[in-house]
C-alpha cells in the first residue's frame, strides 16, 4: 500500500492519460454505502468513469469536485460516474468520508485487488468505460473537468 500511496503522492495535481488497446472492462458487483449490489453490466449502452480512491489518498481529494460537477452536469441519461473506494477499514469510514467530503455521486465499496484488474499503479485512478464495455482510456493522477469531458467524449465515438 506505501507504493500505491507513494505513486498517489507523485501524481497530485496532475493527470497522465494512458492509451489502452481496447479491451473488456473487468466486471464488478459491489455495494455501495447503502448496502445495495451495484454492477458495471447496470450501465451498458452508457459511458462509465470509474474512480479509484481511497480516504488516506490526498490527491483523490482533488478529484471530488471534479466528479461532483461533472456528475451533476450529466444527469440521468448522460455519464454515470461512480467511486470505487478501496479502503479496508470498511463501509462506515468511507460512508463517513464521503458525507464529510460532499461526494454526490455513488460511492462502492471495491478492493485494491480490483483496482489492479483495472491497472491501477496508484491512486487517484480512473478509467473510462465506453457503452459497449470496453476501458476507452485510463488516467492517473487528479484530472481536470477538460480531461475528464474531452475522455468521455472520445468514449462516445
């Protein structure tokens, strides 16, 4: 987890697109805070941005607001951005973070693991899922509200 921490660390304030063969996004069934199983197969024919975060990261805090406006921009038939948390410490410090911290968008409790099944080197981490379920594009590091529209865009195509 240092090296995941570190790598975090380096990246704040910046994002670093990586481009990706297309390829299957890996499939998930996780519950968000209010115990719910949520899946990425609930979203096909939609574009996804999956973020990995954890409440130890600091950079991912940068990301919120990010996230929030760019949710709230798409509402309900555009983007669906959802937030795979990592921690291990469980659903009531990351349903706390998120209260104290204002995320708008849903919030899932994922693993590490996951995260590395998407090629996660650290976090913030994010991928872009286009409608047909492939990863469009992965982006390490806080990205800005022009990186993230300029991705899903391109996930449309």
């Amino acid at each position: 987890m240092l090296g995941l921490a570190l790598v975090a660390a380096l990246a704040l304030g910046c994002s670093k697109a990586r481009d990706v063969a297309p390829v299957a996004a890996p499939a998930f069934a996780l519950l968000d805070l209010a115990g719910h199983e949520v899946k990425l197969a609930d979203f096909a024919g939609r574009v996804v941005v999956v973020d990995f975060w954890a409440t130890w990261c600091e950079p991912c805090l940068a990301q919120i607001p990010v996230l929030n406006a760019f949710s709230a921009e798409q509402g309900e038939a555009g983007a669906v951005v959802l937030g795979i948390a990592v921690d291990a410490q469980g659903r009531e410090v990351v349903a706390q973070f998120a209260a104290e911290h204002g995320i708008r968008y849903p919030v899932l409790l994922g693993s590490e693991r996951l995260a590395r099944d998407y090629g996660a080197p650290g976090f913030p981490w994010l991928a872009v899922v286009d409608p047909a379920g492939l990863v469009a594009s992965l982006h390490v590091g806080v990205i800005t509200r022009d990186e993230l529209s300029a991705s899903v865009a391109a996930a449309r195509r």
